[in-house]
C-alpha cells in the first residue's frame, strides 16, 4: 500500500510545481487569451486544495478548526482577514487568489484615460482651508455690522451663536458618517442616499444642489455689490441708485449676469484655474480678518475720518456742509418750492428741518468709547421708516412727508429675518467631505478640519460682532449701504492700512467661492444624474471630452441666473438657508437613525458623537427654518416630498439597504415581540385570514375572487396571507415558485387586497398544509367536480384541510 501513495504524493507534487510555474509565468505577463486565464483560475483553485505546508510554517493549523480550540478572538473577528493575525492562513490564501484578477482589460478599461493619482491633501489644505474660505465670504464683510446695528450686540450674538451651533451638531453627525466609508462626489447626497434610501437621497440630493447654486448667486450678488456700491458706483447704468433702490438692483441684476456667464466659461475650462483662484481667495479672507482686527485696535480711540450728518435723530446722506446755511446743499434739500425755486425763509422749509438742529457725529467711535452697552439694544424697523436715534415715531416715521437725503430702511428686519440673512455665513462645512477621495487620511482629516473650521468661523463671528458693537456708531452700522459716509463700507473703513485692503480682499474671497459653488453643483447633479433614480436627470449625467460636465454646468447656470434676477443679496439669503438648513437636518437624521437602529455596517471611526445630538441638530434646523420663513419652509418640504414620491412612484432601482426600511423594520420587530406578551384585548381584535389559492397550470390563481372575500371579511383591517402549495422537489421547482408567488401577488393587487403571498413546495399538497401555521380563518376553494372526477385527489385535500 505504500508503493501506492509514494507514487500518488510524487504525482501530486509534480502537478503543483507545473502548475505554480503556470502561475508565476501568468502573473508576469498579460498576454494571454481570456479563455486560458479562466482555465488557469480554475487550476488554481484546484491547488489550493491541495496545499499542505510543514509543521513548523505559518500554515501549520488544519484548514477545518476545532471551535473548542480557538481564542475569542478568532470566533468574533473570524470575517475580518486584515485583522486575524492568528487565524489559519489557508483561508486568507484563498481569499487573495479568489481577489485575483489577470484578465486582459476590456476595450473600454484599455482606452480609458488613466486614474489621476491621489492629491493627498492634509488636513490643513483638504478640509480646514476650503471650509473656512467658504464660511468666512460674503456675509462678515457686507452685513455683519448692519447685522448687530439692527440687532443689537446680544441678539446678533444669539443669532449667531444658534446657527453655529445648528453647524457644529451638523458636522459632528456628518463626521459620523463621512468616517464610516469612503465617501466620493456627492457629498452630502452619497452620504443621506446610502443611509436614507434613494427616495430621501435623491430629494435632499437636489435640495442640496439647489442650495448650492443659489449660493453661487449670493455671491455673485454679494461681489457685484462691493464692486459697484463701495469701489466703483461710477459704473451704474442706470443712473444714482443713491435716490432709488430700485436702480441699484437693476445694476446688480445686469452686472451679476455678466458675471455669471464669464464664471462659467471660466469653469468650462477646467478646475485648475479654480483651483489656484482659491488659494488667492484664502489668502484675502485671512488678509481681510487680519486686517480688520489690525484696524480696530488701531482705531481704539476712535477717529475723525468718517462723520455723519444728523437731522434731529435723523440720519442724511453725506453732504459737503452740514449746516443750515441758505447757500449749503441741505438748504437747498429741504427748502425747494414746485417751480424749481429755493425758499428763502426758513418758515417755508420742511417742517421737520424747520424745528430740529443738525449735528455730526464720528462713525468709528473705537472700543474705549464706552458704547458697547448702549449698543447692545435691538433697533429693528419696517421698510420705508427712517433710520433715527431715538424710538420716537415723530423721528422714524415719515409721516406721509418726503424723506428728502434722509437714510431709510429698505426691508423690513425682525430676528427671524436676520436669521435667515445670516445663516448662510456657516454653511460650506460640507467642503472636506466632498474632497475625501484626496485627502491622504480622510478617515481623520474630515472630522478634525471641519470641527475646526466651525470653531475658527465661529469664533470669528462671535469675537467680531462684539468688536463692532463696540466699536462703531449705531447709526453707521444701521447704515446698510454706507450712504451717510459717502458710501464707504463700515467694515473697510476701520481696517488697517487701508480700506482697499479690505474692498479687494473681500471682492477676490466672494467671487472665488462663487466659482466654488459653480465648479461644485454641476458635479453633484452628475452625481445624482449617473444614480439614475431620477430619470429625466440622465442627460445631465454626460461629460466632456476633458471630463467637465457641460451639460450639468448649463442647467445650473440658468437656475442661477433666475436667483441672480432677484436682485437683492437679503431676499436671496433666506431661501439659501431653507435648502442648506432642509440638507443638514436629514445629515442629523441619518446619524441618528443609523445609531438608534444599531445598523450591522454603522461603524464610523469618529466616536464623539451621539443620537442625542444628532436629534438636537435636527430640531435646531427645523426651528431655525421655520423662525427664518415659514411658508419658505413649508416650501421647501414640499419641493422635498414631492421628489421623493416622483422617486417612490417610478420604482428607484437602487437598493443601498437605507435606514427608513430599517426603521420599519425595528418597529415591526418591536410590535410582534409587544404581541407575544399576551392574548390581544376583544377591542383590538383583528381577523387573521390564511387563504390557499389553487393553481392552474400557467401557475395563476384558479378562483381570484377568494381574494375578495377575504377583502370584505375583514373590511381592509387584519392580516390576509395568501400561500399556494407546489407539488414536487425545492431544487426542480424553484423557478415554478417564483413565478407563483408573481402571480399571486398580482392577483391581490388586482383585487387590491393588502396582505402578504409565499410558495410553499412539498412533496404533495397534504404534506404542504401540515407545515403551515395555525391562523384563525382558513380560506379555500370547494371542490366542485368531485362526484364526477375518478381522481380520489379532487375531494381528499379538501377533507385533510378541513379535518
């Protein structure tokens, strides 16, 4: 016997050296047919049975493990072979040769362009950078001191603070899940559509897109207002927009189309100009903020630059001489007759310039003034009042009379509205998550560089607002656009060294994240496009010839060309806070839907997070949103809802295992374990209905209409299952089942009954109903041939039923 088993171990080992020489030559050279690879494979496979390493090898454990025998360790992790690093190596073996692949690459895989290499950006350059230069444009420099003037210093502290901290909730749950996975384009979409579903991705996914193009138009809107207000107001076409609002939208309507188009092309071209645009644009929000503060205590004492013109309590416009000399401009203001004549008395004058005196008064009155208390008082108005010192209605209301050179309101301001202004200055938290497929550790980078982000921005606006408040003068700051200073801008006139520092630094930041948000919501509606779970999305899925998405590019262009015709950057904000605040609520939602139901792939390396806060995050967005508009809100819900059920209605294909289902089904589990604590009250009684539907032999259900009267038995309540019995073996009738169980599914459509189907395959119908559970109610056909059938099995199955 031993001749026997030399010569098979002798033949066993030649075979494994031919075919390891097999192996090595196909490892090194591609160059052979698809056909041969497939057959190598198999060889392969064929060789690892047959393995056997020496004692004292890595391999030295038998491939079949005795459980007594092996550490915890070993039985908890056994799925995770990175990890086992006492495990049997015959089973990594296998998995690494099953992972290998050495086929020749398809036509398509070899004419494709080459993967770009990895950027990997750290921390600092991939997350911290992109979030904050988006955070800190547009809003710091434009309307924060109009913010904390109108508010007052303790609630535009308020405002700003809950909106920070709507963010930090946000990004903490978004750290959550951006370190479960890899997330790639998508951003916030990838990461709510894995976890939510298609339907829930798919609305928030082009909420999100909107938002994000919208803020394009902001700040367009935003660096077409520094350009034509503060540094060139020359250019107005259509004439003193100082006298009509209405002429300084026009402008802003018609430059910002201008600029809209040329960004575009700009993007067209491709991201490297961008790219290095946002370097530059760091460089001026980081110049600006320095310069800013370099400014103030500068300025500590005050100064005498800027002066301010006041009637009364009333506050002009600047004048060169502000006095109430018969030959001075204001006289000429306030004392001009209908036929174009000057009054000469006094007594024919307006009767406000009549009884009040004219003062002026320093706008930079620097922190050792002693005004930060008295600034700290709300001073919200309605437009068309009359910006005034005091809370008398005789100095800011009209009163039916002209208002001459004097600054009024042009939107009326409550704490909700300024919410809404305010709010979009924290978002741009989603920049690290969008770029995670260059970060060198993004498992790392996302949740350190956007906290980080939240907490700098934050404490910027914080830090600022109580600067400002204590710093200028109330009526400056109530002064929107700066026309009591010439229409200088407040927050550039106290910088240091000079005020252009702060006009072009802020300028170059809002234009550069307008190209940002142009260069990103053209990707995300690719991004949805390709999901296709839209399906008149598919054309913008296409890309150029330099992979630049055109298409998606031109759609977005034309959404934001309808938000730039709005005109004005304060009615524009609030409707970009309804879809940011509508995105960051369902990221809320996700992490804690995902921690509550204890999902098996929820596994995010980020640990400092709970449901708790998530849900926290989740309420602080919804309130922000209704306190900002409420019919914007519901709006915005309803562009939701409608999306998801259009996404509901033509059957997403993807299935991503979301968390809504999983929900349903913890409830479900919970429900029947609530059953299994006793027998149901009389009053909660439902009708449990089984009903054994017969087949033909096209496998459709002989009698539909017992489908009926179970319906009106239970009159749409209880719990109706419809079960049909296949004669025969499982492995045989296995495609016979599926098709039955089709057809009984559509048969309790078409009789629109709602309950449950299932095949059940045995080996004869007696021997299937014996395996059913017990129901209260069993429904089945009478067997109406049976005193003329020979067949004893016609009426048999109907008495072993009932008995």
């Amino acid at each position: 016997m031993s001749s026997p088993l030399i010569s098979l171990t002798h033949s066993v080992n030649v075979l494994m050296k031919t075919f390891a020489m097999l192996f090595t030559h196909v490892s090194q050279s591609f160059s052979v047919k698809k056909s041969k690879t497939i057959a190598i494979s198999r060889f392969t496979c064929i060789n690892v049975y047959l393995v056997v390493s020496p004692a004292d090898g890595a391999d030295d454990k038998p491939f079949m493990v005795d459980m007594k025998e092996m550490s915890g360790y070993e039985k908890n992790l056994y799925l995770y072979s990175e990890e086992m690093a006492d495990r049997p190596r015959v089973s990594m073996m296998i998995n690494s040769l099953a992972n290998y692949n050495a086929t020749i690459p398809s036509a398509e895989e070899s004419d494709a362009k080459p993967a770009k290499a990895k950027a990997n950006l750290g921390t600092l350059m991939g997350v911290y950078c992109p979030a904050f230069r988006t955070s800190s444009a547009c809003i710091l420099f434009i309307r924060m001191p109009w913010i904390v003037g109108t508010a007052g210093g303790a609630l535009a502290f308020t405002i700003v603070f809950m909106c920070c901290c709507t963010t930090f909730l946000t990004g903490i749950s978004m750290s959550a899940i951006a370190t479960n996975g890899v997330v790639p384009a998508g951003g916030s979409y990838f990461m709510i559509s894995r976890s939510l579903g298609p339907e829930f991705g798919g609305a928030v996914g082009l909420l999100f897109y909107t938002a994000t193009t919208v803020a394009a138009a902001m700040y367009i809107i935003g660096a077409v207002e520094i350009l034509l207000t503060y540094m060139a107001p020359g250019i107005s076409i259509f004439g003193d927009f100082k006298k009509d609002p209405s002429i300084m939208y026009n402008n802003f309507r018609v430059y910002g189309t201008v600029l809209l188009w040329i960004m575009c092309l700009v993007v067209s071209i491709g991201v490297a100009f961008v790219s290095k645009f946002a370097t530059v644009a760091l460089m001026c929000v980081i110049g600006s903020i320095l310069s800013i503060l370099a400014g103030i205590f500068y300025n500590i004492n005050g100064t005498d630059k800027m002066q301010m013109c006041i009637l009364g309590a009333r506050l002009l416009s600047q004048v060169d001489n502000c006095t109430k000399d018969p030959d001075g401009p204001l006289w000429s203001i306030y004392c001009a007759k209908e036929n174009n004549t000057v009054a000469t008395n006094i007594e024919d004058c307006d009767p406000y310039f009549q009884t009040h005196n004219l003062t002026q008064r320093g706008g930079i009155v620097g922190m050792a003034s002693g005004l930060f208390a008295s600034n700290l008082g709300p001073h919200f108005g309605k437009e068309g009042q009359i910006v005034a010192d005091t809370d008398d209605p005789d100095d800011y209301e009209s009163l039916n009379n002209p208002t001459f050179n004097q600054i009024t309101i042009d939107i009326t301001t409550t704490f909700t509205v300024l919410v809404g202004i305010f709010f979009p200055s924290c978002t741009g938290i989603m920049a690290g998550s969008n770029r995670s497929g260059d970060l060198a550790d993004a498992q790392k980078s996302i949740p350190v560089g956007t906290l980080a982000a939240i907490v700098t921005t934050s404490f910027v606006y914080l830090f600022y607002l109580l600067l400002f408040a204590g710093s200028y003068d109330i009526l400056l700051m109530r002064d929107k656009f700066g026309y009591s200073v010439g229409g200088r801008l407040a927050i550039a006139a106290i910088s240091w060294p000079n005020e252009w520092v702060i006009l072009v630094g802020s300028l170059l930041s809002t234009i550069g994240a307008g190209m940002q948000s142009l260069t990103g919501a053209p990707r995300l509606m690719q991004a949805i496009s390709k999901d296709n779970i839209i399906p008149f999305l598919a054309p913008f899925s296409a890309s150029s010839a330099r992979g630049e998405p055109l298409r998606a590019l031109l759609i977005t262009g034309c959404i934001c060309q309808l938000a730039i015709l709005i005109g004005n950057l304060d009615y524009i904000a609030p409707i970009l806070s309804m879809f940011f605040l509508m995105c960051y609520g369902f990221v809320n939602l996700a992490c804690a839907l995902q921690t509550l139901l204890r999902t098996p792939n929820w596994r995010p390396r980020f640990k400092y997070y709970h449901w708790s806060l998530s849900f926290v995050g989740l309420s602080l967005c919804i309130t922000v949103m209704f306190m900002t508009s409420w019919y914007y809100a519901l709006l915005a819900m309803l562009i939701a809802g409608i999306i998801y059920k259009y996404i509901e209605f033509r059957g997403a294909e993807k299935e991503w295992g979301d968390g809504i289902r999983g929900l349903a089904l913890s409830a479900a589990r919970y429900s029947l374990l609530r059953l299994e604590e006793g027998p149901p009250h009389t009053k909660n009684w439902r009708p449990q209905i089984l009903i054994l539907a017969k087949l033909t032999k096209d496998l459709v259900p002989k009698y539909k209409k017992l489908f009926t009267f179970a319906s009106q038995l239970k009159a749409g309540k209880g719990l109706t299952i419809g079960v049909s019995i296949i004669e025969g073996e499982y492995a045989k009738s296995y495609g016979e089942s599926h098709a039955a169980k089709q057809s009984l599914r559509r048969a309790m459509n078409e009789e629109r009954v709602k309950g449950f189907v299932d095949t059940l395959i045995a080996k004869n119908i007696t021997e299937g109903i014996s395996h059913m559970h017990e129901t209260e109610h069993v429904i089945l056909g009478w067997p109406y041939g049976w005193r003329h059938s020979s067949d004893e099995k016609s009426w048999r199955v109907f008495l072993d039923t009932c008995a």
